[in-house]
C-alpha cells in the first residue's frame, strides 16, 4: 500500500482545491492506495459536505496551524509545530506516510525537506528539477530550479547524477545524456564554477556527459536530455518558460507545443537528494494540478526513485 500524504491546507485556494483534486486522483490512483488529507479537520470536513464527497474517502490527520504563503518560511517551521507542513514532514520521516506534497510555502517546504528529512548520505546539496518541453515532442529535465543559487563544481556534478538516475527512472530515458547550461559549446567557457564541473564531469563514469549546452537550444532540445545549471539561472529559464505559456495564451495562439508548458499538467516537482520523497506544488494549483501532483507522488515511490538515489551515493562512497 501507498500512503500518500497532501497539505491540504496548502496553497492559494486551499483546502477546497486540494480537496477536488484528490477526488479526481481517485480515480487515477491504484485500489491499494491511500491519500492523507493533512489539515484542520474541521475545515476539511466542511469541504468535502459541501461539494457532497464522502470524507471517509481519504484519512484525515488534524493538524489545526496553517504555514500561510507569505510568512517567513524557516521561522514559520519553526514556530508552527502543529501546522499541516511540519505536521506532515513529521509523518513522513517517521514512515506513516510514503510521500508528501504540497502547493503551500514553497521556502517551508525546503526548510522541512533539509530539517526534518536530512541528505541522503554522500549527497552535499538537494536540488529540484523541472521538465522542460521540446519541440520534437520530448522533455528535457533542467536541475536545479531554485535549491541551490550559487553552488561549487562537485555539487553541480552530483546534480548530473541525479538528473541521470530521474530521467531513467521517472523519463524512461535508457542512457540520458547530460549537458552543463554555460554560455558556450568550448570546455573554457563560463565562470570559474562552470569551468571547473566541465572538467570533473568529463572524466566521469557516473553519467553520460555531452558537454556544455546553450540558452538558445533549450527548448530545440539540442544536445540534452538532462541539462545542469545552478539554481539560480535554472530558476530564470523555468519563468521564463512559465511566462512564455501566458504570453502565447494571451495572444491567442494555439498549438500543442505550446500547451506542454501549462504547469498543470505536471502538478508538482519532486525535490531531490533528501530522504524521503516531497513534491512541492504551484501555489495557485487547481483541482487538475493537484491531481497530478498525487499521481507524480504516487509514481516517485512506485519507481523507488529515493532508493536508487541511495543505492548511486552508496555506490560513489
């Protein structure tokens, strides 16, 4: 059985849409599977009566504190001890839950991933990936988006570790190759930290590297199918891509290509290299966008992608 744990008082349209969007994961999820709705029971009890859904469907953990998405995220961990995020981090380090996500604080989320669930042993820094859509209809994984703004050489390489282990994984990629984002094709090119994990990645053995890969085939797919940068020029490439999707949307155009950048239908990145999976969701999820955050949750334990990340750092120790 799969225990999957979501804030549900996570998020700008929390609980409500958390709510909708675990009945409809019902539906999509396996028969042995259980959703926690983690949150003020009171107010999710509310919910589920006045859309008429049965709130025995889902385990229900009271946590009454809500981590309201503009606090300080680390004090707010900190203080709020029976919000629904520590309240749930709780849970999955102890093991009652497989899984946690959440659409809510995204800052809390990492501070609870680092504090509560700890690295994986070997792992010096976690990171978050992203799927970027290509046009020739596949997705190119970019890490980190957010974790990490100015991480060292060996912590850029490990990112190509894991992106490697994810998109075999999670992407059915059989050998992904692995490029370094930097601002040209030639091993001299960058900055001193770029300079430095060109040359560890090349001698590696843990993953196929490629080479140094440019902003300007990000989406043409290029090279790549995982692509490393820090987290803070993979943060700017990731709104980038998100303020694409509006712009087109706005101005009318239609294609497919297009509607691959709705972050809906991802629901959620997973967070990795801490001990335990989280999947941090958009703050303004819809019911859709929670459901495809349940069953990318539910995917990352079925793929016993956290075990493979252990068994590699095992491995590399």
């Amino acid at each position: 059985m799969i225990r999957i744990g979501i804030d549900a008082m996570g998020g700008d349209f929390a609980p409500n849409n958390v709510i909708l969007g675990a009945i409809e994961a019902y539906s999509y999820i396996s028969a042995d599977t259980k959703i926690f709705l983690i949150g003020d029971e009171k107010k999710i009890t509310e919910v589920c009566q006045h859309y008429g859904i049965d709130s025995g469907n889902f385990v229900i953990v009271h946590a009454p504190e809500t981590i309201e998405m503009g606090e300080h995220p680390i004090r707010a961990f900190l203080k709020k001890k029976q919000s629904s995020l520590v309240v749930g981090f709780n849970l999955l380090a102890e093991g009652k839950i497989d899984v946690l996500a959440s659409a809510g604080n995204t800052g809390a989320m990492l501070a609870g991933s680092v504090q509560v669930l700890n690295n994986i042993p070997g792992i010096i820094r976690p990171c978050i990936p992203a799927q970027i859509p290509l046009a020739d209809g596949r997705n190119m994984l970019l890490l980190d988006v957010g974790f990490n703004s100015d991480p060292r050489a060996d912590v850029l390489y490990q990112f190509g570790i894991m992106g490697s282990i994810y998109a075999k994984t999670m992407m059915d990629i059989e050998n992904p190759r692995v490029a370094l984002l930097n601002i040209g094709a030639e091993a001299e090119k960058g900055n001193i930290t770029t300079q430095e994990a060109y040359k560890i990645m090349s001698d590696t053995t843990d993953f196929n590297f490629v080479g140094n890969m440019e902003a300007n085939m990000l989406f043409n797919g290029g090279i790549a199918d995982v692509l490393v940068t820090d987290g803070f020029v993979g943060n700017i490439c990731l709104k980038q891509a998100e303020g694409m999707y509006e712009l087109v949307a706005k101005l009318g155009v239609k294609h497919p290509f297009f509607n691959r950048f709705n972050y809906e239908t991802y629901g959620g990145v997973p967070v990795l290299g801490v001990t335990a999976p989280v999947i941090i969701g958009h703050g303004v999820s819809t019911p859709l966008a929670i459901k495809n955050m349940i069953l990318q949750g539910e995917m990352v334990v079925e793929h016993r992608l956290i075990e493979k990340f252990k068994e590699a750092m095992l491995g590399n120790a």
